[in-house]
C-alpha cells in the first residue's frame, strides 16, 4: 500500500527535518515520489522545469517531422509518419500531466513557451530539407531520446517515470522507422544514397548536443543525479549514443562527418573530433536556424485554437465538468 512521506509526521515537533529525512531516505531505498508527497521546493522547480521542457520537445518537434507528412513518397510512408506524428503529441500530453501534478498549470507551462521562456531540445531547431531528413530525425534523434529516457523510466518522479515507460516503446518504433528509411534510401539509387548521407552529415552533431552541454559546463548534473531525476551525467549518455550509432551507420554504409572519430581499445568508446558548444549554446539561446519559425508556429496554433478552448469551457459550464 502506498505510503504518503507526510503519514505520521505532519505536525511533529521536528516536522521539517523529519519530512527532509523522510524523502532523502526515499530516494535512498529508490522509492518513487508521488505528487502528494512532502519533495523539497527546488526538487519540485528543477522537475517542473525539466518535464515542462521535454514536453515541449515532443509538441515543438511534430514541425520539422510535419512539414513532409504531404510529401511522404508513398502511402505507406505516409500513415506511418502520420503516426508517428501524432504520437509525439500524446507524448506531449502525458508529459504536460505528469508536470502539472507538481502544482503548475497546463496553460501556465505553455505561455512560458509561447513567450520563449521555456526552453526546448536544441535539435528541433534545424530545417529538414529533404525526405532522408525524416528517416534521420527517427534513426538519430529518436535514437537519442531513446539512450536518454530509458533510464528515466527509473528516475524518482512516479508520474515522470510512469509516463516514460509507454513513450520510450513508442519511441523504440519511430526509432525502427527511420532506420528503415535511410536503408532503403542507402541502398537505392546513388542520388538516394547520396540524400541519405547528407542528411546524416547535418543531423549527427545536432543529435551529439542533444544530450546537453558537457558535463564540466552542466548546471543541474550534480543535484539531479543526487534527486535520481537524471541517472547519468550528459557525457555519460552522450558516450553510449555515438557507441551505439557508429556501427548502425556502418550497417547502412554511411560515413559520421567525424575525421577524429576512431574506437578507443583502452576506455573501449569511441573517441569523436570536437563538438562546437558555441553552435549549441547560439541554438538554445534563440538562434538557430529555425527558432523563430518554430515558436511562430506554437503562437498561431495557439491562437488559432483559440475558439477550441473556449467552445470546451462554455461547454463545460452549461453541462458540468463531467460532460466537458
Ligand atoms: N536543448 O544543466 P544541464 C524527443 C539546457 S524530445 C535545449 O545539463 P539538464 C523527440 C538545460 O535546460 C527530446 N536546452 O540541464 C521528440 C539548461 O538550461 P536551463 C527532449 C538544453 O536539464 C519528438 C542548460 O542547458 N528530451 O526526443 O540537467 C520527436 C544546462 O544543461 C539542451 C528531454 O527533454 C538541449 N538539448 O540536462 C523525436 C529529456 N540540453 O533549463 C524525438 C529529458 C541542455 O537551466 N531531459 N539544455 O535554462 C533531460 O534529460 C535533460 O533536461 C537534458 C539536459 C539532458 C536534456
């Protein structure tokens, strides 16, 4: 039976302290932290921020991937994109939920978008040009959502971890279906293989940023591993992706745009050229080469639905809260 931090200690002499000690020792036996729990303000702040952001990863990113459900090359290609498209958003929801149970509203995380307060992943904020760009989006930067989330689904936060566990299967699925675009596109027409080898040569170092900024320039690496919201460091992650990757790019006979990029025998990893942090921190400070196009496209879906959200408000009010 669920057992609340607050059980037996709400006004206690030493209520503060034992609720303290009650959650660090929680988190010491990796028990899950449920929303009505006792969780120290700046643990509630830096999930909040991290969940909100994610979820905004998932509603940012269906743009780039949007933008060629018109012009898949095939029905087939189509449904699948379709859907795939429209599970991002449902990842989106459940992630606006499980941040919402830490106290903040739907509308409020979503006008700190709107507004560009918020931030999210850096890798929506490059063009996808041709249609090896959607295999590459899937194969790459699923690929990496899937390194980084899988531990989430471990993480402290029960709504955070709950919600991980459905997204990353779904992410495992878009993930094979964009492998199996650049394949096809690999092993076509020498002006495919030559599509599917420049869309990996503008995607691999967003994709390698994605995890974050090093772990030396890393703000909430420290107390985020110490809360088990994050199980390992950026750089850790960033290390299993590339070790994973490089031989899928073999498999598909593409080349990684990495002249320095050669298997280590003694740390048994690869070793990558340098990464260009200044290109990421321009990306995640508002200019990339797609920011503006993408927060303008949040805005007008916002207030093109406008007349939604207040059609389901007077809709509620006339029936009820259960009719709404
Ligand atoms: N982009 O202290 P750090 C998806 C910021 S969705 C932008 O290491 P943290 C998918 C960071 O926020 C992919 N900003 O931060 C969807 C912080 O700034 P603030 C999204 C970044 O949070 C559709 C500052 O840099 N996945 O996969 O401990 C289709 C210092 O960083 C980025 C998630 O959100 C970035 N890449 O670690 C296909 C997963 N990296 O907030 C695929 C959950 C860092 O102090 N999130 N920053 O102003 C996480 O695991 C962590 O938040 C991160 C960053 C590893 C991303």
């Amino acid at each position: 039976m669920y057992t609340s931090i607050s059980d037996g200690i709400e006004g206690a002499p030493d209520g503060g302290d034992a609720r303290e000690r009650a959650f660090d020792e929680r988190l010491d036996r990796a028990l899950k932290i449920e929303p009505p729990d006792w969780m120290p303000d700046a643990y509630r702040k830096t999930l909040t921020r991290q969940i909100s952001q994610h979820a905004h990863s998932e509603i940012v990113g269906m743009l780039p991937e949007g933008n060629w459900i018109t012009r898949a090359p095939s029905l087939q290609r189509k449904v699948i994109l379709l859907a795939k498209v429209q599970d991002e958003a449902g990842h989106g929801l459940y992630l606006y939920g499980a941040a919402e149970s830490l106290g903040t509203s739907r509308d409020e995380l979503v006008l700190a978008l709107l507004s560009g307060k918020a931030k999210y992943s850096s890798i929506f904020n490059y063009p996808t040009l041709t249609w090896a760009d959607v295999g590459a989006i899937g194969w790459l930067v699923d690929g990496a959502a899937i390194i980084n989330q899988i531990p989430i689904t471990r993480c402290s936060y029960g709504p955070y971890a709950r919600a991980m566990v459905r997204i990353c299967k779904e992410e495992s699925f878009h993930q094979r279906q964009g492998f199996d675009i650049m394949w096809t596109l690999a092993h076509g027409t020498a002006e495919q293989h030559a599509m599917a080898q420049d869309a990996l040569d503008r995607w691999w170092w967003p994709s390698v940023m994605m995890f974050g900024p090093p772990d030396s320039e890393s703000t909430h690496n420290v107390q985020s591993l110490r809360w088990k919201i994050k199980l390992f460091t950026n750089d850790e992650l960033r290390t299993k992706f590339i070790d994973q990757t490089v031989p899928q790019a073999e498999q598909l006979g593409l080349a990684i745009p990495d002249p320095d990029l050669r298997w280590n025998d003694e740390t048994k990893h690869y070793d990558i050229g340098p990464i260009d942090w200044d290109e990421f921190y321009r990306v995640i400070g508002g200019n990339g080469p797609c920011n503006k196009d993408r927060l303008q496209a949040r805005v007008d879906a916002w207030e093109d639905g406008a007349w939604v959200r207040e059609a389901a408000a007077e809709h509620a009010r006339k029936h009820g809260s259960d009719a709404a």
